[in-house]
C-alpha cells in the first residue's frame, strides 16, 4: 500500500532513561516496534527515522512529499519552539499525526502550546508506548477516508 514516515525529534532517544516518571520505561525502540507492527499489519511500510537536529528533520519532511502518504511526528522540545519545522509540515500534502508520549496540557505551561499543531490532521497524546501505535493507527484511518 503506502509509506508512513515517523519522526521522532531530540533526545527521544533517551526514552526509557530520561524522566521514567513522565516517559514511562519503555524504549524509543519499544515504541517504534509497535508502530511498525501496526503499519505492517495495514499493510503498509514504515520508516523511522530520530534526530537530534532540527534541520534534519526538516530534510526528512521535504524527501517524503509525494512519496510518502502519511507522516507522523514526534517532535518532543521544537514542537513548542521550532516555526521552520511548522513551515516543513506545512508543504507535506499526506495525512500528518502530532504524536506525545507524555500530555503536554497537563505539564509545564511552556509545553501547552504547539507551533505544529495547525499543520496536523490530528495529535495523539498522553498514552505513553501506546501513543505510538495509536498515532499509526489514526494516520492510516485518516489516509482511508481521503
């Protein structure tokens, strides 16, 4: 069927190390295997890709227009902050999935808002490990009824 690019954004290669508390103890790994079991059992491909520079990120937006149907994001500290990465999402033309493994809402008053959130189909947040599959799961409904 199609592509599915998940991005997850910096330091979330510190899940499972970084604030248990919050991010649960599960790994960035964790996580993605059950994104790419969900995509796999839709019947689609998913690629993954973490990065700790915002520009690169950016350079992944731009390579998966018209090539990748769906995009998910998870974009930990720039989706408060990054406007350039706002403007990436922007030109992508698939089906766009902010996705939080903590609640931003219910954290620092600095977290609450989301600079990419207007260039998003929809955002997935609060369910710790399960958000990632959950956010797999709604792109590819959303990518069903377009």
């Amino acid at each position: 069927m199609g592509t599915i690019l998940l991005l997850s954004g910096p330091n979330l290669n510190l899940f499972g190390e970084r604030e248990p508390e919050i991010y649960g103890n599960d790994t960035l790994d964790d996580m993605v295997g059950d994104a790419r079991a969900a995509a796999e059992a839709a019947g689609h491909a998913l690629e993954h890709l973490q990065s700790n520079a915002e520009a690169e990120l950016i350079e992944a937006i731009h390579g998966a227009r018209g090539r990748c149907e769906a995009l998910v994001i998870n974009a930990g500290a720039l989706t408060h902050s990054s406007f350039a990465l706002a403007d990436a999402l922007e030109t992508f033309d698939g089906v766009k999935v902010e996705l939080h493994v903590s609640n931003p809402a219910s954290r620092e008053e600095w977290r609450r808002l989301s600079v990419i959130a207007p260039y998003v189909s929809g955002t997935v947040a609060g369910f710790g490990r399960a958000g990632y599959r959950l956010a797999i799961e709604g792109a590819i409904s959303k990518m069903a009824n377009r």
